[in-house]
C-alpha cells in the first residue's frame, strides 16, 4: 500500500524532508481519511441474511455459535473474534478466536477452491477471552488472550499442539501482526492507557524467545517514534505498560495490520486509526472520527482491521451502526456493508481469502446478544484487485 507515504513524499518534496523534526512535526502531513461516496456504490436493501451491500456483492451464513459446522462434526464456538485466512492448495483455512472466559480458545475451518467447507476442527483450548490475534509469515495463528497479564498463544491450522509463547510478554493482548522485512510481530494492548509493541524473535519464525519492545513518542498525534526494551516482559509487580518512561499511552488498543512498509492499528476509546509510517520511523492519523468531514463520521466503534489485495483497509465496528468500513489507499472513507437487527452485537474477525474475492467475519453475538448467538458469514463479490 502507497496510501500517504506517496502523497508526503510528493507534496513535501526531499528538501522539506530534510528538515529538523521540531519543524516538521508542527507541519500537517496529509489529513486523516474524510467521508467520499463509496466505490462499489450505495448499499442496497437487507438480504435475507440481515445484511446490507453493494450490488454484485452477495453474503451466506458459514457456521452459528452452539451449531455443528454444516458438513463436520465441529460444535462452532460461541463469541466469535479476530480471525485470519490461510492458504490450502486451491482452497483455504478460516481461523476464529472465541472471547469467552473460561474457555476461550480458537476454531478453523477448511474450504475448497469453491468456498464450500470441507472440515472444522478446534486448534486451541482452556485459555481465557481469546480475542483477536494474527497471522505469521509461516502459517501460525497468533491466538491473544484479553485480559490481565494475558498470553499469546501460537496456533497450528494445519496440525500441531499450539504453544504459549511467553517471551512475547504478559499483558491484555488484542491483536498481532507480523513484519516479514523488520523481522518482527506487532502487538497492541487493550487497556485506557495501554502501548503499542513489538516482539523481535531472536529468530524469525521462532518465537520462543526475543526481545519485547515499546514505542517511545510525544504526546502529539503525529511525529517520530523510536523503541525501547521493555525491562520485565512478564508485567510482575509492574505491568509493561508502566515500565518504561516515555512510552506513547494509546486508549484502548484494538485491531492491527501490516502491508508494505506501513502498519495500522485502532483505539476504540478515542475512535482513531493509527498509521505507522516504518521506513523513517514516524506515525499520524489514518482517521479520527473527531475530524471527518463533510457529514458524520461512518466508522465509530472502531475495532479489527484487515486489507485486501488490493490496498484498501477495511475496519469493523464494535457497536455502532454495525458496519464494516473502507478506507482507500488515497485516504477516503465509506460504508462497505452494514448488518441490520443486530444492534447488540460487534463485527469480528475480518479476512479476505487468498484470492481477495471472500470476506470472512462474524457478528460476534447475532441477533440474541448473547454470546451464544455468535455467526460467522463470508460476503463474495467483485472486491477491486
């Protein structure tokens, strides 16, 4: 994704990139993402799934908390959140935490090159409020646990005993997301002053040891950032939060994503997507609800991200209208799908198969808002390449 690491350079030009960065801080980069009509057009009429979308885009109902996954003997788990898709041959695996304590824990079901399911299987157990996660470059899912010196815990889709990866630091995880050129996992925390870390494996593709670090920043919403280690990743007696001076507070840290160069991630107490710019080590706005214009902001609620192949973000919400949001590589913003009769529910768990033409995600609570009443939905239509 090009997004506005594109625009700065061309607007600002090398010279005005060379100044110092206590005149360059005060200096407004590019704005954050501002309402426009959406690219597949307006939304149409409910299905019969409950689901408001584009023309072309069509939805269907892949498994429902409490239920056998049609087609296996896989009882689907209640809570559904952060998910992932993997690819399998000519078909595919969806992974789907669960965010229930006790319990908690990760399903995956496989499909075909056609999109129908083939099988389901658990891949995680006996852990606590598993709520989003993320993806390796070697096919694991990170499986993140929500609440008080939480683990991660690395998953197998494709078979194996997953591992709690202690190394990767004990806090109230949300979600990961790795950088295959950086050699490290990104990490975000939900709590009202929580931090954005990552984890430097002391070798990649193992993560069984490492060093977890801090971002250091101001308290300016956009500027340069560095990192630091955290002293005592085991957050006991100080949480990690807390340990290291100069550390940037977030509130409430939600989903995270990495592409090209550039990682974002949400807070849901401010309604604020954040954009890490990881070539010259800066970081600024993506959207702030607070400063969308013309009209109301679409996106509030802000919770997981993912990206499609074709560079555009999309962000869920958790409440809201119940939407899931885009937002363009030139900084527009929109409504991509809304889900009607839900209104107790949160969106979760957004995926794109390896093609980009399938979104997977769940209503976390359905039209019961009890987390019993979890389903999960995959939409399928012309997404832009």
């Amino acid at each position: 994704m090009k997004r506005r690491n594109f625009l700065r350079a061309s607007v600002l030009g090398a010279g005005t990139m060379a100044l110092p960065f206590t005149l360059w801080e005060g200096t407004a980069l590019a704005a954050p993402a501002q309402n426009a009509p959406s690219p597949y057009g307006p939304l149409g009429s409910a299905d019969a799934n409950g689901i408001l979308l584009p023309a072309g885009f069509t939805s269907q109902v892949i498994a429902r908390s409490g239920q056998t996954v049609p087609g296996t003997t896989l009882t689907w788990h209640n809570a559904p959140d952060g998910g992932a898709c993997f690819a399998d041959g000519a078909g595919w695996i969806y992974v789907s935490n669960s965010e229930i304590n006790p319990g908690g824990g990760a399903s995956a079901i496989r499909f075909n090159s056609a999109g129908a399911v083939q099988s389901a299987q658990r891949i995680l157990t006996g852990t606590r409020t598993n709520c989003a996660g993320g993806k390796t470059p070697w096919n694991t899912w990170l499986s993140c646990e929500e609440v008080s010196r939480g683990f991660v815990y690395e998953t197998y889709p494709f078979g194996g005993a997953a591992v709690q990866r202690a190394a990767m630091g004990r806090f109230k995880h949300e979600a990961a997301a790795a950088d295959p050129v950086r050699r490290v996992i990104y990490l975000t925390e939900d709590e009202t002053n929580g931090r954005f870390y990552r984890f430097v494996p002391t070798t990649w593709g193992n993560l069984s040891a490492g060093t977890l670090q801090v971002l250091v920043a101001g308290s300016s919403t956009s500027g340069s950032f560095s990192w630091a280690n955290v002293p005592d990743p085991d957050g006991s007696p100080t949480a990690t939060r807390s340990q290291v001076s100069g550390s940037k507070s977030f509130n409430g840290g939600e989903g995270c994503h990495y592409a090209d160069d550039t990682v974002w991630f949400t807070t849901k107490g401010d309604n604020r997507l954040w954009q890490l710019n990881l070539a010259n080590n800066t970081y600024e706005l993506a959207y702030d609800d607070s400063l969308v214009s013309p009209g109301s902001p679409p996106l509030t609620g802000v919770d997981n991200v993912t990206g499609s192949t074709g560079g555009d973000l999309y962000v869920a919400e958790d409440g809201g209208n119940m939407e899931i949001c885009m937002i363009t590589p030139n900084d527009q913003i929109s409504v991509f799908l809304r889900i009607s009769g839900q209104g107790s529910s949160e969106i979760t768990g957004p995926a794109f198969n390896p093609a980009g033409n399938r979104l997977y995600f769940s209503s976390q609570r359905g039209t019961s808002g009890s987390s019993s009443g979890g389903i999960t939905y995959c939409v399928t239509g012309p997404f832009r390449p």
